[in-house]
C-alpha cells in the first residue's frame, strides 16, 4: 500500500479556511481554523482567521 502524496488534514483543513474566506464565509473559516488551532496551536495560517488560540482568555478583557 502507499501513502499519499497530497496534503495533510491540517493542510486541507487550510484550504477549506481559505476557500470559505475567498467566498465570504468567515464563520466557517474561523471555525476551519479553530479545528487547526486545536491540533496545532501555532499554526501561523490560522491565525490569520482566529489570532488567539480558541478557549483563551484576552489578558486586556
């Protein structure tokens, strides 16, 4: 059996994000990202979207 040579989860999970954007969804791009976010806490792409990692509290609230 061998492995494929297309994008990881996180990486196809940034795709969706960016396509959500590109069409005006940005409900589903921030929640796109919140799911990367959660695997990948620094994940820079993602950020772009959601630029505290989901479930922290501001420090200026």
């Amino acid at each position: 059996m061998s492995h494929s040579d297309g994008p990881s989860g996180v990486d196809q999970l940034l795709d969706r994000a960016l396509l959500a954007a590109s069409e005006g969804d940005r409900a589903t791009a921030k929640l796109l990202a919140g799911q990367v976010l959660a695997v990948d806490r620094n994940n820079t792409d993602a950020r772009t979207f959601w630029p505290r990692p989901p479930n922290t509290v501001r420090s200026d609230a």
